[in-house]
C-alpha cells in the first residue's frame, strides 16, 4: 500500500512539473537609466547606480537564476557621466509557477529621457502568453526611481499589466 501511495505522489509531481512552461523576459533601457527587478519571489537582478562598493563601482544585484544584466555602452562608464548606456536585462522562468507580480524600479543616472521596453515570451504560445510594452521618452532626474509594477500569469487569457507605481504622499 505505501509503494502505491507513493507512485501516486510521484505522477502528481511529474504532471505537476510538466505543466509548467518556460517564459523568457527581456527588459531594455536606453540612454541614461539603470533598473532593479524583483522577482514574485522577491530575488533581485540589476543595478542601482545610487549603491557603490568602496572602489565607487556600482553594485549588481544577481539574485534571480537563470538571468542577466548586462551593459552596452559608448565610453567608460565610471569616468564618463555622459555615456550612453543601454542596459539590458534577460531571464527565463516557468510559467505558472514563478507568475505573479514583478518590480521594475527605473533609477535616473543622469537626468533626460529615456525609452523602456519589456516582452515576454514562449516556446509554447498555447501554454503560456507572450506581451511587449514600449514607453518613449520618460522623463527623469538623476538618482531619482520610477517603479512600474509588472502581473505576469502566463495561462491565455489571464491578466497581464504594466502599471506605473505612484506611492501616496499627504
């Protein structure tokens, strides 16, 4: 009888991982902003320019598996606050699993104005959705965060948004 008790565990945990589908995101900034993402699970990737380590290098988050940051950029970043960066986030996740709600906390390394652009995607578009959102030209001050909050429930039909997070003030 435990044998069988377990076999059935066992099904239930391999149904349980096959229903789950890989998801790529991809999150790119232009120009003069660094991000922070965090996870549902509350794992951090990214770059907050506002943080140094003693050398005044800026600290990289790599909490979340599976991904990556990474910096494109015209000129040296740390002796020149006038380099045009792109920074380009890339992580894969399993749908539904690790859904829910994401942070995007946007943080001005110098002020002007930047484009921010996030898509997600399958390998399997009947399993799990694939979205793009593109926002042109934000304006922000240096060291200053904008914070968009991303849902992310991957089975078709269920609810995706990009909301910008505005905290209350008296």
């Amino acid at each position: 009888m435990k044998s069988i008790s377990h076999a059935l565990v066992f099904l239930a945990m391999a149904a349980s991982l096959k229903s789950q589908t890989h998801v790529s995101m991809q999150i790119d900034v232009s120009n003069i902003v660094d991000y922070v993402l965090t996870n549902p699970a509350g794992q951090r990737s990214g770059i907050d320019p506002r943080l140094s380590d003693n050398s005044g290098h800026d600290i990289l988050f790599k909490e979340i598996p599976n991904a990556s940051y990474s910096y494109m950029s015209l000129g040296d970043l740390y002796s020149n606050n006038n380099s045009d960066v792109t920074a380009e986030f890339n992580g894969d996740f399993t749908s539904p699993q690790d859904d829910g709600i994401f942070r995007i906390d946007l943080i001005g390394r110098r002020s002007g104005k930047f484009d921010f652009y996030l898509s997600l995607s399958s390998s399997d578009t009947t399993r799990a959705q694939k979205t793009h959102f593109s926002i042109f030209q934000v304006p922000i001050k240096k060291d200053s965060v904008i914070s968009y909050l991303f849902t992310y429930h991957g089975a078709p039909g269920s609810p995706i948004s990009l909301v910008k997070n505005v905290p209350l003030t008296n």
